[in-house]
C-alpha cells in the first residue's frame, strides 16, 4: 500500500486512484496547492497495485532518440495559435481523421487546468498551447484504457512523469497509443494559480503593477468576469514566439466587451511567471524529476527549440519553432502523414539551451521564503516579490549553487 512520506516521490499523475480495485485512494490538495494521494486503510486489501502503476518507484534507462528535427506547421495560423512549433495540433487533427480520440490539458469552467479528450476536429481548440498549472489528470487514463480496447487510435498529450503514469497504469503495449510528452520545466501550483486568478478579478492594484501594458482598470464593485486566458500570445501586443505573451481576456461591466484586455503582460514582467521561472512554485518532485533524458516511454518529446536563432537562422521567424525528439517507429510514421517542415539536428543542437531535458532545476532559497509569505496572506505579487529580495549571502550561495550545478549536475542542494 501506498504511503506518501515523502512529497518529492509523488508527481500527482493519479494513476494509483484509478487502478485500486477497492477505489480506496483519494486525492488531498496539501497547503501548497498540490494534489497527492490519501488511502483509506479500513478498505485497502493490499493487493498491491497502487505500488505497480506508480511511475516514481522504479525508473527507466536513459533512450537515445531515435532522430531530432526541428519542427513547424506549416499552415502559419495554426503555428501562431500554438506554444512552439504547432506540431501538438497537426498529430491531433490526424488522429481525428484517422478516427482516434484525442487527449490533452484543458481550462475548465474556473480556469483551473484538467485532462480532459475530444473525439473532433472543432473540439481541439481549448487543448491547444501550454497551460503553465499542474492538470488534473482525473479518470483520463481510464477512459483511455477504455478506447484502446475498443481499438480506437488514441493520442494522448501530457508532462513526461503524466506519460510514464499514462503506461504504467496501462501495463501493456498498445500498438493504437501515441504518448507525446514536452520538455518539462516542471508543473506551478493549482492552488497558486486559484488565488492568483482571484487576484486578478478583486484587485486594480495587483493589475497596475503586473506591467505597464495592463489596460483595463476595474474596482472591487466592478468585478469582471474571464473569457480568455493564454500564456504564449505571440500576436497581440507583437510579443512573437520568445517573450511568453500572458494575456488575460474578460468581460468587464464597466465597458461590457466580452474581448476586453484584462491583463497583457510577457513573462518577466508577470508575477505568476516570475514564480514560475524562478522556481517558487513547482511540485516538489520537479527538483529530482526521474523521468527526464527520454524515460517516458513516450512515442515522440515536443519543446520550444530554444536558441534556433543562432544554430539555424534561416528556419526561425519568430512565430515558433518546435523541437522533436522521435523515441519510437509509431513516433516517426506519423510524421509522414502530416504538413510539417523538417530539419535534421544534432542531440547536442537541440538541448544547448534547453536544460529541462536531461536535468532537473535545484530548489531555489527564495522557495521557502515564498511559502512563508504566501501561506501567511500575503498575495502572489507581494510573496514572489519578497522571495526575490533575498539577502546578499543568499544570493552568492545561489550563484554559487548554480554554477556548481552546471558544472557537475549538482541537485537540490537546500533539502
Ligand atoms: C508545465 C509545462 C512546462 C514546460 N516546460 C518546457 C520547457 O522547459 N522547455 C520547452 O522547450 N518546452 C516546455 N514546455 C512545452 C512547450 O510549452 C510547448 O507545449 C511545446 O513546445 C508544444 O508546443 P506546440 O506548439 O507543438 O503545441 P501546443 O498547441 O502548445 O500544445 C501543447 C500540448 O500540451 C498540452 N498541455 C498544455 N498544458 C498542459 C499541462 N499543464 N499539463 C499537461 N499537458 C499540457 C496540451 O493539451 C497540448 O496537447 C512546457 C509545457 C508545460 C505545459
Ligand atoms: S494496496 Fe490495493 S487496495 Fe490497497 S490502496 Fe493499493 S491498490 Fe488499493
Ligand atoms: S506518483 Fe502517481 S501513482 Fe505514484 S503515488 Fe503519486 S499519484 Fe499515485
Ligand atoms: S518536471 Fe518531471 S515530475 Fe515535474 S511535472 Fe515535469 S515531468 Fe513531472
């Protein structure tokens, strides 16, 4: 039976929830915001499943890839409403074609993040672009397993331990499965995200000073509502591919427009994303990510394909370029099938500056700090600002920490 006495070994995939025959294991969000399992003792009849399904047990080996391209839809609408490259929607729409169903991360009603799939073409909107949140991943392995067995194709999008979770719980090889997963830099906080999102409805002030761009300004009597949320808006505001465009859409009832810009701001100067990239709020198991350097299992790895800019001038346009990592013979069969422009590179081209790939990020000193002020009522602006403002020593020992750490991969050396 499971017993999580360490958070840093559970990665909240949910696979072990859905496998219990006795349906005794429930999720708790901790006071992080992060879900994790709790199993009711009086019902389990230790048959040991839990343990089986569980993805952060037993790690894989390193796999080489196969091949690694770089990547873009070529249909320029599609590449501009996508993260990266547009590649996540072309192998949707030809799964769809080919009769398959189609799982991937959504916003729901309350714009929190969940896993949810589609079964058409006009459904695959809301999957498209990254949601920087941790989804809930609920019964989809389920209802995957389910269509699998039917022999539906089914394409199923995901963070890499979310994957490895997806084929453990599986147990078997299904030749109608394709598994993608994305570099990981790891998953924010959902509780973090609830409240912020709160903070951007209640708050004028939280808005004037997320950035400079923000132009709508509303009171706690006008409260908006949210219609629209992106993290990688490339076209309004001529943010392009590389400045993580974070745009927030809403009706507001001082000017009643359903398309009113809410918040426009790119990521350094956006509080969430400041969290974010500086590492205040990932899941704990972010820091010691045993699935990286191609352990999923997954049949293809896309990413942005950070740096093309100075490796392949000519094939960047600033409206996103995709990296591919091909792990598997279904992997590279489907490329064959759709619009996409190619070009071969090397291991070392693709992941110069894309570190998630083969390694985990270190727990930053500021996390503490975060969490102190955060769980203390502090707001997200006012807690990521004050976990930046670290002492002088601090911040040495954090240099010191990360050059250390690209020199001989040293990890988590606060915990
Ligand atoms: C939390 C997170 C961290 C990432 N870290 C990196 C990184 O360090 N380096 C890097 O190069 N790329 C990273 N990516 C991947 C990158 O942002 C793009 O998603 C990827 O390049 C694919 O782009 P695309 O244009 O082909 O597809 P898109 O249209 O952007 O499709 C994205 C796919 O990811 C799925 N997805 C979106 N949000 C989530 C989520 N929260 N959880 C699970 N699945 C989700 C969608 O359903 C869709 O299938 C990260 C993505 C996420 C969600
Ligand atoms: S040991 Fe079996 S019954 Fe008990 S929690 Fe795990 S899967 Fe459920
Ligand atoms: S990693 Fe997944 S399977 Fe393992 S304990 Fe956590 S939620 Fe359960
Ligand atoms: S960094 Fe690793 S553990 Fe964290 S969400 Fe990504 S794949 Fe999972």
């Amino acid at each position: 039976m499971l017993q999580i006495t360490d958070k840093s070994k559970c990665c909240g995939c949910n696979a072990c929830v859905q496998r219990c025959p006795k349906q005794c294991i429930v999720m708790h969000e901790d006071e992080e915001g992060f879900l994790y399992p709790q199993v009711d003792v009086t019902l389990c009849v230790d048959c040991g499943l839990c343990e089986k399904v569980c993805p952060m047990l037993a790690q894989n080996d390193v796999k080489k890839a196969l091949q690694i391209f770089a990547a873009k839809n070529k249909n320029e609408h599609q590449r501009l409403r996508s993260s990266s490259g547009g590649i996540f929607i072309l192998l949707a729409e030809q799964t769809i074609k080919m009769g398959g169903v189609v799982f991937g991360a959504r916003f729901d009603k309350n714009w929190e993040v969940e896993h949810c799939y589609v079964e058409t073409i006009e459904e695959l909107e809301p999957l498209m672009r990254s949601k920087y949140v941790q989804s809930r991943i609920g019964n989809t392995y389920k209802e995957a397993e389910q269509f699998l067995k039917e022999g539906r194709r089914v394409l199923f999008v995901g963070t890499s331990c979310q994957i490895l979770g997806l084929h453990k719980f599986l147990r078997k090889d299904y030749n109608n499965l394709l598994s993608v997963d994305f570099i990981c830099h790891g998953v924010p906080s959902p509780g973090v995200w609830r409240k912020y999102l709160q903070e951007i409805k209640n708050n004028a002030s939280l808005c004037e000073a997320a950035g400079k761009n923000t132009v709508l300004p509303f009171s706690l009597k006008f409260m908006p509502v949210i219609t629209g949320i992106n993290f990688r808006e490339k076209g309004l505001g001529g943010y392009g591919w590389k400045k993580f465009g974070f745009v927030v859409h809403g009706k507001s009832p001082l000017k009643g427009d359903q398309n009113s810009v809410l918040l426009s701001t790119i990521f350094n100067e956006n509080a969430f994303m400041k969290a974010f990239l500086y590492n205040f709020i990932l899941r704990p198991s972010c820091y010691s990510c045993p699935v990286k350097k191609g352990k999923s299992e997954s049949d293809l790895t896309i990413a942005d394909f950070w740096g093309i800019e100075t490796i392949y001038p000519d094939f960047d346009d600033d409206k996103g370029v995709g990296v591919m990592f091909v792990h598997s013979e279904k992997g590279s069969n489907i490329l064959n099938l759709i619009d996409i422009d190619l070009l071969s590179v090397k291991y070392d081209e693709a992941i110069k500056n894309n570190p998630a790939y083969y390694t985990s990020v270190a727990v930053p000193y500021g996390r503490v700090r975060f969490w102190k002020f955060f769980n203390t009522g502090k707001t997200l602006v006012e807690s990521t600002l004050l976990a930046l403002f670290s002492p002088l020593s601090i911040r040495i020992k954090t240099k010191v920490v990360l050059i250390l750490k690209k020199i001989i991969g040293v990890k988590n050396i606060y915990n």
